[in-house]
C-alpha cells in the first residue's frame, strides 16, 4: 500500500535523523511544521516538501490530513499483559483508604491476579489481552512491551511467556517481551531461594521464548536491592536487558544499584532520593514515569519537571495492569503528564515515541518520523497541543502499523479515498 497524508498541520519531526534517543532537555527542538507524508510498503518514503518530489505513479490512497497532525505510532514501553481479570474491588478499598501493602500482604495484589491466571485458561488469556492490544491500537499504540510475572512458579513464568508469545504472533502492533522475574515472592520459597530457582530456569526461557529483559519489583513486600544486583547479574549473564521497578511507595535508593548494574531503565521513580535525580539524568538509562499508577494509587508524584530539566531520558508508559494502573490508554498517560509533572507536549510526546522506543530497543526501527524507518503512524484529528488539553478524548483518527492501516476511526473515514 502506497499513502500520501497531505497537508497536515503539524508533523512531528525529531531535530535531526538518526538518534536513538533525545535528552529531555531538549525536547523543545522537536519540530511540528505543516506539511505531507508518504508511506510506501512498510516504509516511510517522504516528508515535508519531498513528498511532492517523491511522487509515485501508483499511488493507493490519499489521506486528506488539513488540520490534523501526524505523529510517530506511540510505543508502551511497560504493561503487564497477559493478565487475568481485574481487581476492582481492590481499587474501591484504596479509595476508601487502605494501601496497597496492607492489600498485598492480606493475599490480595499480585498474589490475587495469580491465582486468577492460574485458573484462566490460555484461551481466555489470550482473548482478554488481545481485546486490550486492540484497545491500545485504537488509543494509538503502535509498538508495546509485556511481562510476566503474574505466574509465581516456574512453570507458571514459562506459560506466561509462552501467552505473550503467542499475543506477540497475533497483536497488530510489535511486542517486546520482558521476563518479570523477581515480582512477589511465591509460597514455599523465600526472596533468595525464588532467585536461585529462577537462575535455574533462565536458560530453559531465554531458549523457548523470546525474551529481551530482565524486570523485578524492588519493594517492602517484593524484593530488595540486593535481589537487584542479582537480577542485574543475571540478564548481564544472559545477554537480556536489566529493567527494574523502582520507588514506588517508598524510598530504597534502588537507582544507584541500578545504575550500577547497567539497568536500561528504572521504572516508577514516584518517591526517588532527590540526590539520584542528577546521577539518573546523567546515564544511559532511561527514566520511565508511571503516572496513571501514581494518579490512581495516589501516590507520591515523580520528580518529573527535575529530571526532564537536567537532561534524563524520559519516558511515559501505561503500566497497563489489573491493580495500580488498569489503563491502556497513552494519550491519557500524556495529559496526566502535562498537568502533574507539568511538562510540555512535546516532552510528552518525546517520552512515549523514541525515548520509549529505545528503552525497547526499537528507535532504529520506529519511534520517530524519518525516511526509512517503518511506517508506524498516527493520524491525529487535531493539533498536538489538543493532546492532553482534551484529557479523556482519544485524538488517534488513523493508525499506521508498517505501513498498513490498523485503525481508521468512522468518523474520520471521509479523508481517505482510495
Ligand atoms: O508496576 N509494582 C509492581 N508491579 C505493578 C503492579 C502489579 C499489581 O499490583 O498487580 C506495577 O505497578
Ligand atoms: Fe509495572
């Protein structure tokens, strides 16, 4: 398919090709300029005043784009999909004021999703988190990540992994797939024993399934910073990527021992040390806000104006999962982002394109409009500044995945003609 989108009002434009991720202090060099786009195949052909230079003979569509940006195909760079169910219940109690440790330590929380996985079947699985790939396509998420972790055995692990295997075979969009490792520790084991079994069983994943990082949850009722240096040895020992779930509900100063262990991203971050800020500004290692978690649990808010202000590389994700963030939706996550970080839309933007592409290992691939890289690309129905002024509206009008057209919203059915 061959698709010229023409005359849009702003394009969203890196400030040069070629980088696998911007600082987010200087986010402000992003470019929204009017102009045209064409896609062909799986590529992007043209941009801007070349697309008239470009000019094909056999052009399939055209996207009429008058008033509309048009964006890079939005990367979720942390959800926990497969998972099973959801836990509403757990929500009205947060609301009405118990936290999420006291819920957890009473076999609610991870153990809770657990149990429900195991007693889904992979059918079900697998229907329930195709339903939500398909609702973060329409919302505008062309590329996303997926844990397990909900499995707490080993067996259990490797049918998680096996699912979003599957899921990644079957989803529109390009999945990435971490192994939650270290996420609660199950019955029958204590933290280090777990760790020890899951040393035992890497090989066996890394062979069957198609891993790319290591996760653990560093928490009072999860793990601490020592099982960190361990998971962090581990992915260095195979090969994988060192993700971790940091200062959620309080304060460990996990962020140097990531740092130290070569993590590429610390994710969360809403109760960091604010003596870390500046190390974590100044690494590789991406810094990967959480704010439908923060919102919704009513947690602490991440320093977020700090980091973006020394220059980390920021990120926005979902944290799509059945107890601290059920929401699939980043457009949402950008306006949550504006408000209470009161970051800029570009910043925004940057931290859910190639900043989150590279946590993911794809901003070679896609994560930002330039000529040949993959054809992943939105169609908003308004200006970017729309984007989290309009909080709650989703402004994807059309959904480019490779170059195929995923989703076109009924409304917007009229720009396109064949
Ligand atoms: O990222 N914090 C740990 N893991 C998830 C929550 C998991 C759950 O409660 O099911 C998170 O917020
Ligand atoms: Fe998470």
């Amino acid at each position: 398919m061959t698709v010229v989108i023409e005359g849009a009002a702003q394009i969203l434009r890196p400030p040069t090709d070629g980088l696998p991720y911007l600082r987010h202090d200087r986010a402000g060099e992003l470019g929204a300029e009017p102009g045209s786009i064409a896609l062909d195949g799986e590529r992007i052909a043209a941009i801007g005043t070349d697309v008239a230079a470009w000019g094909s003979d056999d052009v399939t569509a055209h996207l009429d784009a008058s008033g509309c940006a048009v964006v890079p195909g939005l990367v979720d760079c942390h959800t926990h999909l497969p998972f099973a169910g959801w836990r509403a219940e757990e929500y009205a109690m947060k609301v009405a004021g118990r936290t999420y440790a006291d819920i957890a330590r009473a076999g609610g929380g991870i153990r809770s999703s657990a149990r429900a996985l195991a007693e889904a079947t992979d059918v079900a699985l697998l229907d329930q988190a195709g339903h939500l790939a398909a609702e973060m396509l329409v919302h505008g998420t062309t590329t996303f990540e997926t844990k397990s972790g909900y499995g707490l055995s080993i067996d259990a692990e490797l049918r998680a992994l096996r699912l979003a295997g599957e899921l990644a075979c079957t989803a529109d969009q390009d999945v990435a797939i971490t192994a939650l490792v270290a996420h609660a520790v199950p019955d029958g084991f204590d933290a280090d024993g777990w760790l020890h079994a899951i040393a035992g069983a890497l090989p066996q994943m890394t062979e069957e399934r198609r891993i790319s990082a290591l996760d653990v949850y560093v928490e009072s009722v999860a793990f601490t910073n020592d099982h960190l240096q361990r998971v962090g040895a581990l992915a260095a020992e195979h090969g994988l990527d060192l993700r971790a779930h940091v200062e959620q509900f309080a304060q460990h100063r996990s962020v140097p021992m990531a740092l130290e262990a070569g993590a590429r991203s610390v994710d969360h971050l809403a109760c960091v040390h604010p003596d870390d800020v500046m190390a974590l500004a100044d690494a590789e290692c991406a810094a990967v806000l959480l704010p439908g978690a923060e919102f919704l649990g009513d947690e602490a808010v991440a320093p977020a104006r700090a980091l973006v202000d020394a220059g980390a590389i920021g990120v926005l994700a979902t944290d799509a999962n059945p107890g601290t963030s059920p929401v699939v939706s980043l457009p949402l996550i950008i306006g949550l982002a504006v408000r209470r970080y009161g970051w800029t839309v570009r910043e925004a933007l940057l931290a859910t394109t190639l900043n989150a592409a590279w946590v993911v290992r794809r901003s070679r691939e896609t994560g930002s409009l330039e000529v040949g890289k993959r054809a992943d690309v939105l169609v908003l129905d308004g200006p970017i500044e729309s984007v989290p002024y309009r909080l709650g509206h989703n402004p994807v009008a059309f959904a480019f995945v490779a170059g195929r057209l995923a989703w076109q919203r009924p409304d917007c059915a009229w720009r396109l003609s064949a």
